[in-house]
C-alpha cells in the first residue's frame, strides 16, 4: 500500500488502451499515479501542491487544451519545476519547437508497446533533478554574494546596489534619505586580547542589537571590519543624528557577555544627507564625517556640514 507522501506521477489521456498499459507501469516505480481525461482535468493536478514530480499528456489531447495548459503551468510553477513528456507517435514541426525551447522535457512515443519508454522516463527525471540542483546551487551563490558570511548582514556590494535604488526614489518623490556610518572603538585591542570566534560573536551581538532598534525598510549592513551602513529612507540629517544616539545608548550602553566576563565597546558615527545627489558622493561624506568623529573621541556623533564647525555638534544638540 502506498504511503500518502509517495511522489505523484500524472498522466493525461483519453486513450483507456494507453491509460490501461502505462498506469501499472508507472505505479510499479512506487509513486501514485494520478489519471486525467483531459488537458484541462489535468490542470489542478499540475499547479496545486502538492505537484507530481512527472507530467504525461497525450499528443491526442485537442492541441488548444494542450497550449492552455502549458501556458497556465508556465505561470504558475515556473520552469523546470518538473518535467512534463508529450506522448506522440508522430514529431511535428512544433513539437520539435517547443523541445528546443524547454516547453517539454521529451517526446516519447505512445505506442503501448514502446519498449524504451521507462529508460526515457528515467533519463528526464535524472535531468529535471539535476536543472533543480542547478538553480538551488545558483541561488545560493547570489545570496552569497549579496551576504556577509559573518553576521548575516548585506555586504558592501548589496549595500551599493541599495543606495543606488533608493537614490533614484529620493530623485523621483524628493524625499529624504540619509547615511549613517559607523565603526567600533579600539577593535584592535579586543583583536589582540580575545579569541577570533569572541571578537566574531562580539560583532554578530552588535548586529543583532542594532537589527532591533530598525524599521522593515531601513537597511543595514557590514562595509568593512569592524565597520557598518545603515541606509534609512524618509530620514532626515536630524532624525538620523537621533537614531545614531539611540544605536550609541541602546546598544552600545550595555554590556554584552563573552568569554565569560561582560566586555562594553563603544561606536564612533558619521551622517551624510543625500538630497537624490551620487550615492558614491553622499558615502564619502558620511566617510568623511566618520573620520571628524574618530578625531573628536569615543562615542562621538558626527554630521557631514562641508567643513568642521564646533557650533554643529549633534551630541551638544540632543543633550
């Protein structure tokens, strides 16, 4: 008896002679085997979950039940989802087209006495599988692109290709958009007294704490060592001062636990404004008011005013 979670096979027909001769055939390979009488019967089978891991359709189906249904799988399931094999004795012109063009996996000829055919199914299983180990390969080399490997955060690249996309709304809707650049304290002296994994677990707490304080469409990432990007759309120069004091209290204030003693680092912050100008511009700002932080001493908060100017210190400002 076949379990409720055997991989489904479906076949499309209205030949009871052909249906007769492959039903048994395909159950002998344990999965359940499911039977349509038409190209449009067979379409809930092929874009409702769960979907057969092997699709049928008799060539003798009216050809205009055939198109649909290839076009309504197409849409709803994507390419080589699973494979889908066109039974037909004989291999017309558009049949050839839409093998070429990935539409069927293979045409296999329905004679009830094809002595080839479960070798033929084996083989467009075996590729199906490995197009899906293809792309399950390929996706996870763009998200790894896009990722850093150490806290989960979006590396300098994805970073870019986010400032860029937010940019052109700022130019569209002329709303705000702000930077907010930071970087840890003296992270060369908890390099040199701590393990690397503390150091590491050092750096994914803070981007844990800092992933809290954030809204659904800021974003946040890693740009260098010990250094990290938040990108806050709708954000003022002010509102962003404000939420680099609340990263300063709410995150860096506290200590967090390693190697079994509690360590308190301590952040310095740079913010540029972008005004829909270059995002490679605007992040040198922010670069530049990180490095008049670095000069001015732990915990300071920096915004990016064309030259230094005492009299625009955030931190005098908020308190």
């Amino acid at each position: 008896m076949l379990s409720e979670f055997s991989p489904r096979m479906l076949i499309a027909s209205r030949d009871a002679a052909l249906l007769a001769h492959m039903q048994p055939l395909l159950a002998a390979t344990g999965a359940c085997v499911g039977v349509a009488d038409s190209a449009k019967a067979a379409l809930a089978s092929m874009v409702d979950p769960p979907l057969p891991i092997l699709a049928l359709l008799d060539a003798e189906l009216p050809q205009s039940e055939i198109d649909q249904l290839i076009a309504s799988v197409q849409a709803a399931t994507g390419t080589h989802t699973y494979p889908i094999v066109l039974l037909s004795d004989t291999v017309r012109e558009e049949w050839h087209r839409r093998l070429a063009e990935g539409v069927f996996d293979d045409i296999i000829p329905r004679a009830v006495a094809n002595p080839h055919w479960r070798l033929r199914l084996d083989s467009v299983l075996r590729n199906c599988e490995r197009w899906r180990k293809f792309d399950r390969l390929r996706a996870t080399s763009q998200l790894n692109e896009q990722v850093d490997a150490l806290t989960g955060l979006d590396n300098r690249s994805a970073l870019l290709s986010t400032l860029f996309r937010e940019t052109d709304w700022v130019q569209r809707l002329n709303t705000p958009l702000s930077l907010v650049l930071f970087e840890l304290d003296d992270f060369d002296h908890w390099r040199s007294r701590l393990s690397a994994k503390s150091c590491d677990d050092l750096l994914r707490a803070i981007a844990a704490r800092c992933n809290r304080l954030l809204r659904s469409y800021d974003t946040f990432g890693r740009t260098g060592d010990h250094e990290f990007l938040l990108i806050l759309p709708g954000c003022s120069s002010i509102n962003a001062t404000m939420l680099a004091e609340r990263v300063r209290m709410d995150v860096f204030a506290y200590p967090i636990p390693s190697d079994g003693e509690s360590l308190r680092l301590s952040a310095r912050f740079g913010i540029a404004s972008s005004q829909g100008r270059s995002p490679m511009v605007v992040l040198r700002e922010a670069e530049i008011a990180l490095h008049r932080a670095q000069e001015s001493g732990p915990e300071s908060i920096q915004c990016f005013v064309g030259r230094p100017d005492p009299r625009m210190d955030p931190i005098g400002f908020l308190s």
